[in-house]
C-alpha cells in the first residue's frame, strides 16, 4: 500500500485516498472534501495533458495540508476521537 504523503506518518492510504484518515479528519472540512474532489477529477480525466495539469494541481493541494497541520496534531486528534479501549471492551453496548 502507498502510504500517506505526510511527513512521518505510518499510514496507509485508503483504497482512493490521498491522504490517510487520521490526516483527512485533522484537516478543515472544506479542505478534506476539496482534496477529495480535486483526486476525482483527476481520475475521471481521460485527457493525458490535462491529468498531468490535474496531479501537478493536486500535489500542490496536498502540500499545502501538509503545511496547514502537522503529524503531532492529527494523531492527538485521533486519541480524542478515539481513546484507547481497554482489552475486551467492545464499542457496542
């Protein structure tokens, strides 16, 4: 699997993703759907000139998250959202 482009992050990125979960949730919501839609338009594109406009624009989207959070930051959001569970408990009541 290809791993999320941020520095020092060991995950993976979901099937069609361009950045990993922890990262995509960590993002401002308009920037999250905005990553999200410049990766579809890239993939429907047929055009091959265009598709290299298309990854270059979308490399520059990426770097620019990058630069708007850091890796400390959405691995301390991960722990809020989801604290670690004791051994045994389940998330369903």
């Amino acid at each position: 699997m290809t791993r999320c482009p941020f520095p020092n992050c060991p995950n993976d990125l979901p099937k069609g993703g361009v950045i990993c979960v922890d990262h995509y949730f960590a993002l401002e919501p308009a920037r999250a759907r905005f990553l999200n839609a410049a990766k579809v338009r890239l993939d429907r594109e047929t055009d091959p000139k265009l598709r290299a406009h298309l990854a270059e624009q979308l490399e520059g989207y990426i770097n620019a998250a990058i630069h708007s959070i850091s890796t400390e930051e959405a691995e301390s959001w991960r722990q809020r959202r989801w604290p670690a569970r004791k051994q045994g408990e389940t998330s369903v009541s």
